[in-house]
C-alpha cells in the first residue's frame, strides 16, 4: 500500500473522512516504513486543533453503543463533528471487533458529521495505546470537536483510555438488590461521571436506586484535585429514549470548562503527555534491543535461563544489557 503524505495532510486537514480512515491504517500497520511515514504524517499535521477527549466505559451489555449512537447524534445534531474510537484488547482473541458488527451505530455510522473506527485488532495493549493516541491525533487534526474513547470493562484497558482523555464516563446498568455490580474500586476512581443507562420503563425505579448508591459511593472516594465541586457524580440516562443525555452532555461541559479556566486540563495533558513519552521511550528502547542480532540471541539465552529457574528474571534483564553499559 503507498501512503502520500502530503495527499494524506491535505485531506485531513479538510476534514476528508477517507483521508482519516486511510491514515489510521497508515498509523496501525507494524511495517517499520509505515511508522517512519505515520510520524512523519502525524508532525506535519501539528497540533494546534484539539477536540474533548471523552473516555467511555461499561461491561458488554450495558448500553455503550446505544449510548454512543444516540449521544453521537444529539451532537452531531449541534452541528457537532463527532469520532469514536474503540480500544477493545479482547477483540484480538475473538479476530474480529466490537464494532465490526455492522448493525452497531448504524446512524451515527451514516452521519456525515460522525466518524466511527473499529479496535485495531492488536494483541498488545501497548500497541493498542500507541495507535489509539495517534488516531485521536489524526481525528483532531481533522477537527472532530469530540472524541468519543469506548472501552469494554477490563480494567487494563480503562486505565489506559482514562491517560489519553480529558473526561472518564462510566456506564453502568440498573443492578437489582444493593450490590455494586462488582465495578473495580480502580475504575471507579476514573470516573468524572457515572451513568445508569436504561433508566426508562420497568428498569426506571431500579435505575434511579442503583444511581442513589453510587453517588454515595461516590462521595467516600478521595477528592482529586480534577474534581470540580459536585463531581465526580452519578446521574441516570436512557439510552434508548435519550433522557438525561442533554444534562449529561451539560454537566461534562460545565466539568471541562472548570477544568480548561483552573488550568487542570492543561496540567493534566501535560502529565498524558509526559506518561506516554516514556511509555513510548521504553517501548522504542526494548524495539532497539531486539533489532540488533547479537542482542536478540543474548535475550533469547537469557529468557531460557530465566525460564528454566537458572537465573532471576531481574537478574537476567541487567545481564541482557551488560554490552551497553559501560561500568
Ligand atoms: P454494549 O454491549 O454496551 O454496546 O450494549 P448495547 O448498546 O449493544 O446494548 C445492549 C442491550 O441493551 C441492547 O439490547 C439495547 O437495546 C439495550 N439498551 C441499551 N440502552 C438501553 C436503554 O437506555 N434502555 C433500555 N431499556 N435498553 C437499552
């Protein structure tokens, strides 16, 4: 496949939808030439257009693509340009992902405003982080104004969706009883807004209860210095008939707004920033290592040694690099 770079540039800073398409296959391919031509891309493009990164979690079932589909278009709606990524680890296993299944987002899928973007079948969540920062770039260099971020509650994963966005969505389902739907205390914590979708006909009364739980399981979390006065904090929304969208959308505007004016937001991106730099260090250095033959065998031997209860694994990580150090 030939990647013109500057074709590519063009198209995407005119918002062109296959340009964008066609550059995040340029940014997921593992050639080595591709990666070369994607930083390439990725620096002429510059980074002086930024969309509201919105991380979006919530178990298999709970309504993300609804959600997504109706959200989706109520901003669209605005006159609102809209992207959704995917960041779905497990989509590797299955060989496929969760938005190859074409009845998901349909709507939204057909809206010229919209721009949806299956999970790179990757087995790395490390690869997976890379690409799925890069497309936000390319997206926001096409001047989406949101960037929708799912993710399927695995926790890894919502960790690394939550370092690459401005805001953390937590869907959650109505749950019977007074239990708290075994959610991670870790994914919790990430959250600027919890959601109890389905919150319409019979499910209605038991949306609003399990809403009532987590906003006070809410309350006892730590404040963090991200957490505006009120937040973060527990609403419940349909989905399916689009009530409590609109405030939702209202209180992650008021949240971000809060943000950008107290220097939060700068401050956090800086951080982001600062993460993925030595995430991509380490992961360009453990690249340079196994390019040199030598190397590679040396590690090869090592891992052997290691595996085979010969040697520690930390022991053996120094003796891989004892040729590069010179002490
Ligand atoms: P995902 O796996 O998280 O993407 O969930 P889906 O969006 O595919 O939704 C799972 C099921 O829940 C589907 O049958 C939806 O129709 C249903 N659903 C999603 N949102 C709502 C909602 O707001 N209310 C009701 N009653 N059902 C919903």
């Amino acid at each position: 496949m030939r990647f013109d770079i500057p074709q590519l540039t063009q198209g995407i800073r005119a918002g062109d939808r296959r340009a964008l398409s066609r550059a995040i296959t340029l940014i997921e391919s593992a050639r080595d030439d591709h990666r070369d031509l994607a930083l390439h891309l990725l620096d002429a493009l510059g980074q002086d257009r930024q969309a509201l990164r919105i991380g979006l979690s919530g178990t298999p079932g709970v309504g993300k693509s609804t959600f997504i589909e109706s959200f989706g278009l109520m901003l669209t709606g605005q006159g609102m340009r809209v992207a959704v990524l995917a960041v779905d680890p497990s989509s590797a296993r299955s060989g496929g992902s969760i938005l190859g299944d074409k009845t998901r987002m349909d709507h939204l899928a057909r809206d010229p405003r919209a721009f949806i973007r299956p999970s790179p079948s990757q087995t790395q969540l490390g690869g997976v982080a890379r690409r799925t920062r890069d497309a936000v770039r390319l997206c926001e260099a096409a001047g989406f104004e949101v960037v929708l971020i799912e993710t399927v509650g695995v926790g890894q994963s919502e960790t690394m969706v939550a370092q690459m966005a401005d805001l953390f969505v937590l869907l959650l389902a109505p749950a019977g009883g007074d239990e708290l739907q075994g959610v991670k205390r870790g994914i919790m914590e990430m959250a600027d807004l919890v959601l109890v979708n389905k919150a319409d006909g019979d499910l209605k009364a038991q949306a609003m209860r399990t809403c009532a739980d987590y906003a006070g399981a809410l309350r006892l979390l730590r404040k963090r210095a991200q957490d505006r006065d009120g937040f973060p904090l527990a609403m419940t929304v349909s989905a399916l008939d689009g009530a409590g969208l609109a405030q939702a959308w209202d209180r992650m505007q008021e949240l971000v707004a809060w943000r950008r004016d107290t220097g939060v937001l700068a401050a956090t991106r800086a951080d982001q920033a600062r993460h993925w730099f030595r995430e991509d260090l380490r992961t360009e250095m453990l690249a340079l290592l196994t390019r040199d033959p030598e190397l590679q065998a040396r590690m090869a031997d090592l891992e052997a040694a290691v595996a085979a209860g010969r040697m520690t694994p930390a022991l053996a990580a120094r003796a891989a690099l004892a040729p590069l150090r010179d002490d």
